[in-house]
C-alpha cells in the first residue's frame, strides 16, 4: 500500500486531517515557517537585485530533519499548509528543502482547501497542483518591504528615543492615524446648540415632537432661540399638516470578511482582535469554520444552496434571500482567493456547539453560524410614518415605526439592530389637533471625534488600504506590547513614547506614515499575487529612496542627540544635572553618570494652567496605561483633575514664562 506524506502547519491540524484519512497517510506540521530572513541583518543584499537571504530558523532544525526523513519513506508528499501567502511561501521554502534530495522531485505536489472538512481534503488529495510562484512572490515582496523598512528606521529610534522601539511599514502608518485622531480631539472646540420638543397630548397618549423649523430646518444655537421659538408659540395647538406612510427595507448583512468580524466581535463580544483571531484559528483547524483570512464576501454555491435548504425548512420560503447577497470584488486574486467566513456545517446548531465548545470559541462560533445564516435571508421591513405638525409658523414632527416581517432579524442582530425599537403613533388624520402640555429644551455640545477602538480602527485600516486581514491584529498588537498605545475600557489611547515615535516618523519620513503613499503600495503589492508586476520591481523603485531619507534622518539625529536633553534638576546623589530619558511609561529623569550613579527620578511637566480648587499649577501626568490627564501636584490629596488640558482661559493662566521641569 502506497504511503503519503501530508505536511500542516499545525499540530490541532494534524489531530483533525487524522480522523479523515486512513493509515496509509502519514500527517506532519511545520509549526509556522521553517525558513526565514535571519533576525540579526538585514537578510536582503540591496547590492545584488534586492535577493533575500534565507536561513533554517533557529530551534527548527531538528524538526526540519524530521519532516525530510519521512519524505524519505514517502510515495507522495503533498503540502497542505494555510491557503494564503504566508502558507505558499512556507510549502515553497519546504518544497526546495525536499529537493535537496532528488528522489523527491517527482513526490511532491501543493494542496489547498478552505476548510477542514472530510470532503474538502479528500477533493484536495484529488486535485494536486505546482506551487504558485505567484503568490509566493507576493509573500516575498511584503516581507522584504517590511524588513528593508523596519531595519532601516528603526536603528534611527534606538539613537533618538530609546532602545528596543521599531518601525514597521504598516505599524507607523496605524500610530499616525491614532495621533492624527488624538490631535483632532484635543484641538476640538465644542458648540453649543439646543433641542426642543413639545409634549402633547392627542386622546389619551402623550407623544414627544421634535422641532424641526420653519420651511427649513433651523438649528437652535442658544437658548435664547429657544425661548423666542416657545413664546412665538404661545398657546398655539398643534395641528397635522402632512402624514407620510412608507416601508423601510433593511439589508441583511452580508456574511464576514476577517475584517467584519473582528469589528462585530470587538462590538459585541468585547474580544480584542487578537483573541477574535486566535479563536477564529482554532475553530479552522478543529474544522468548524472556512478560512479565517479573507477580503471576501463570496460564498460556494454548494454551501449557499444547502443554507437556503436550511433556511426554508427551518424558517418557509419567504425568509430566502433573493438576487445578489455578496458585495463585487475588485480582481485581484488574493483578495478573493476564499469564500467568507462561514461555518462548515449548519448541522452543527450554536445549540448542540456549546455542548462542545469552550465558551469563548462557542461565542464566536455563534456569531459566525447567525451571520452566514442571516445572510442568506430576506430583508426585515418595517412599515414607517412621518407626520408634520403645524403650531404657529413652526413645524414638529413625529415619527413612527413597526417591524412587518422581520427576516434575517429572526436569526441575527447586530449592535445597531437591537438598538432599533418599534415606536408606535396612533392612527391620526391631516387636520387633527393635538393639545399642547408642556415644552422641553436641552442644551447640547457637539461632541469631538470618538477615540479609536481596535473595531473602528480596524475598520478605518480597511477603509484607507492600509493593511490585509492577516495584518490588522499583528499590527495593534505591535503598538500594545511597544506600549506607543494603550486601552481603557474600549479606547486607543497614543502613550508619550507613541507620540515621540510618531513625531520623528512624520519628520523624518512623511512618505512611510502617508496612507495614500501605503495605501498604493498595498495595491502593487497585490498586483504581484496576480503576477501583473514583478516583485523585485516594487522594491527597486522604493528602497532608494527610503535609503535616501534614512540617510538624511542619520545625520539630523547625529546632530540632535550628541546629548540627552539637559534640565535644572540636580541629582541629589552626585551633583550633576539630571536628564530626560524614555522609559517603557514614557519620560523620567536620570542622571548621566549612569553607570557609576543610577539615580533617576520621576519627571514632572508643569501644564501651564492653575488647579481651581487650590491655585497650584497643574501638572502633567500618566495613568498605569499611559494615558495622559492632568492633576494637582499634591494629587490625590487635592482631587482636581481631568482627561483634557482646559482651553478656557479662565480655569487659569500660566506660570511665570516657559513650561518647567
């Protein structure tokens, strides 16, 4: 009986292909990649056509011997790693490991399937093909992108900064959209503006109309507006002078891409998107969902045709969705190389899941399941109802709103869905009148921009190009354990040490933080999975002048950091004055003797404006996360402090000239 050789990437892989084939299958993983750029150079010669060099990574060596002795006693070796770039880079790497020994050449063939399924891997072991240079190509091009970028510049943040930081292609371009954020809300001015309603009463129900204006909608900036709008009422009743009637149709939601569901996992399930991704992995490799990387809202026909089945057995024909229920993709192969997320079986009801499932993976299992289910289903409609009221020369209005048929509502609801609640008017006709009661006026503020959290930047990365589904979580994850941002609660807040990276990036090179520059290469880069551009053309035509700009950088920070930023503090060990230096939490003060004195202490930055409560001037400081506020020095003896620097003149003014230390 002939043997097989089936090379994975994981061990949980392993275990699931097992329970398939039979024993004349040998199944093996590589643990990740075996093969790789060394970690102590550059590992691209920039003389020599930009040519990777590529070495065993360290501790897989052993392993690597292992997987080539079973090739040995092998009739067939097929490679079964993930169906994405990083998986045909690592077949390909493993591919010209093998053919070291020619007996292999003619053994070995490349497999792929979108999920882990009996069917899917029996129709794999059918179908074996070549590996596709193509996408190893575009595997290869971000890799050396990524690398020329961040071994260049990150040196440059070791001298500025501190040791230890990094830059990174797509992590700079993240940080500046948090600090362009965090910018836009500190310098956010709030206005002032007002709403009124009129409380009335037509038989016995009290009903809330909303101001609207005259003809045109007229914006209540003061209360004294208000006031003028209530008097010129007067007494006036309230009249109906129009009442429209119309359906509202709302779209089911189409099934997840990766990026889809970690903003909906984040939303509703409170996961990070690391923990979405890790789960999500783990639910692939025990062979409960497709392929967890993907840009794709396409789903198999089969699995289509077997949920519409499901659909009108479980629910009647008039809940199955009609026409079109996936979004156009653009060409690019990559891209649309996988189905949506989608469970592999809808046999497997969230019901009897739980019963196997931990309970995260069961949660994310559910979300998934209800998601592709939802969006195989018809519409929900909502009958709706406006209606205009007349009182003096202003105009209210009243809306109204019942779910008909609720559709795809029946199996899923977003965060926004279960916010929208029927509203129910009472049957009324143009020409009646409605008893006035009483009038309530707010005063409001417009509200600055929302801080990022992982789900909307993630969503905000998707939007701009910035980034592929295999990079979103990788990429926050990176600027967490760099500490350039922290979270509170849900929030992205940028750290000190965020900033000061951020700062020296958007000086230094403006072109590696512009989306619309990252954006572009994102696109080449793509090209090349299609094999419309040679990789090593993208990287020629970027890396002089990334070479360039480091280089210029160089000398401005040779220039700029002959010493550390001397301040008036003396060390209270040796006499000297003390120094600002970056730590993990951001600034603090150490003395320049290090090593022979190791005195440091914390630094203070005054803020430049007076605590109300005691006339101290406020200081600036960090929470455990590294969010910035500012406080009373004696804080939190004195309690005053706030998130905002205040720009009102009056909270205080500043102290005597510059800010101190």
């Amino acid at each position: 009986m002939a043997n097989s050789l089936i090379i994975v990437e994981s061990p949980a892989k392993v275990k699931t292909i097992k329970k398939f084939l039979g024993k004349q299958y040998t199944v093996d993983a590589t643990m990740g990649h075996l093969i790789d750029m060394p970690k102590s150079s550059l590992g691209v010669d920039v003389e020599h056509d930009y040519e990777p060099k590529y070495i065993t990574i360290r501790g897989k060596g052993d392993l690597l011997a292992k997987l080539k002795k079973e090739a040995k006693k092998a009739d067939k070796i097929y490679l079964a790693t993930d169906p994405d770039r990083e998986g045909e880079a690592i077949s390909w790497h493993l591919k010209n490991e093998l053919d070291k020994d020619p007996a292999n050449a003619s053994k070995i063939s490349r497999i792929s399937f979108n999920e882990i399924t009996k069917n899917a891997v029996k129709n794999a072991l059918k179908n074996p093909r070549n590996i596709d240079m193509d996408l190893v190509n575009a595997q290869q091009a971000r890799r050396v992108m990524d690398r020329l970028v961040g071994y260049t510049i990150s040196p440059l943040l070791w001298k500025k900064i501190r040791k230890g930081l990094s830059a990174g292609r797509v992590q700079s371009v993240a940080l500046k959209m948090i600090c362009d954020r965090e910018a836009e809300i500190a310098a956010f001015t709030p206005e002032e503006y007002w709403t009124l309603n009129a409380v009335l009463s037509f038989g016995k129900k009290k009903l809330n109309a909303a101001f609207y204006g005259t003809d045109k909608k007229m914006n209540l900036q003061t209360e004294a507006d208000v006031d003028t709008v209530i008097r010129e009422i007067g007494s006036s009743d309230f009249t109906v002078s129009e009442i429209k009637k119309s359906e509202r149709r709302k779209k089911a939601p189409l099934p997840f891409t990766t990026s889809t569901m970690q903003q909906e996992s984040a939303k509703s399930l409170g996961f990070p998107t690391s923990k979405t991704m890790k789960l999500a992995q783990t639910l692939y490799e025990d062979g409960y969902i497709t392929y967890l990387r993907t840009d794709s809202t396409r789903i198999a026909e089969e699995a289509d045709a077997a949920a519409k089945t499901f659909i009108s057995e479980r629910y009647g024909e008039n809940y199955i969705a009609a026409g079109e229920t996936a979004k156009k993709q653009s060409d690019v192969k990559i891209q649309d190389a996988h189905e949506a997320i989608r469970p592999t079986s809808l046999e497997l009801s969230p019901e009897e899941a739980k019963e196997k499932l931990p309970r995260d993976e069961f949660r994310l299992y559910q979300l998934i399941y209800k998601r592709f289910l939802a969006s195989r289903m018809m519409p929900a409609v909502y009958d709706t109802v406006s209606v205009r009221l007349s009182a003096a020369k202003y105009l209210f209005t009243l809306s109204g709103s019942k779910l008909r048929f609720d559709g795809f509502l029946s199996v899923y609801m977003s965060e926004e869905d279960k916010a929208d609640k029927d509203v129910n008017l009472p049957d009324m006709a143009v020409g009646d009148v409605l008893t006035q009661s009483d009038f309530e006026k707010e005063q409001h503020f417009t509200q600055p921009p929302a801080h990022f959290t992982e789900a909307s930047l993630v969503k905000a990365l998707e939007e701009d190009g910035i980034g592929r589904p295999s990079t979103y979580a990788p990429t926050i994850g990176t600027l967490l354990a760099r500490r350039y941002i922290t979270k509170e609660k849900k929030n992205i807040f940028v750290t000190e040490l965020g900033q000061a990276v951020d700062d020296m990036m958007s000086q230094n090179f403006p072109q590696i933080v512009d989306t619309g520059f990252t954006a572009n290469m994102e696109s080449l880069l793509d090209s090349v999975a299609t094999g419309n551009i040679e990789w090593k053309t993208i990287v020629e035509n970027f890396y002089p002048d990334l070479s360039e700009a480091v280089e210029v950088a160089q000398k401005e920070v040779e220039k700029i950091t002959i010493r550390d930023e001397e301040t008036d503090v003396i060390c209270d060990k040796c006499g000297r004055r003390m120094v600002i230096k970056y730590g993990p939490h951001g600034k603090f003060l150490a003395c320049p003797g290090f090593p022979e004195c190791r005195n440091t202490k914390p630094y203070i930055e005054y803020a430049g404006f007076v605590c109300p409560e005691c006339g101290s001037e406020c200081v600036k400081r960090r929470s455990k996360k590294g969010r910035i506020f500012y406080s009373c020095p004696r804080y939190p003896d004195c309690n005053y402090m706030t998130w905002n620097k205040p720009k009102d003149a009056t909270v205080g003014v500043k102290k005597d000239g510059e800010i101190m230390v």
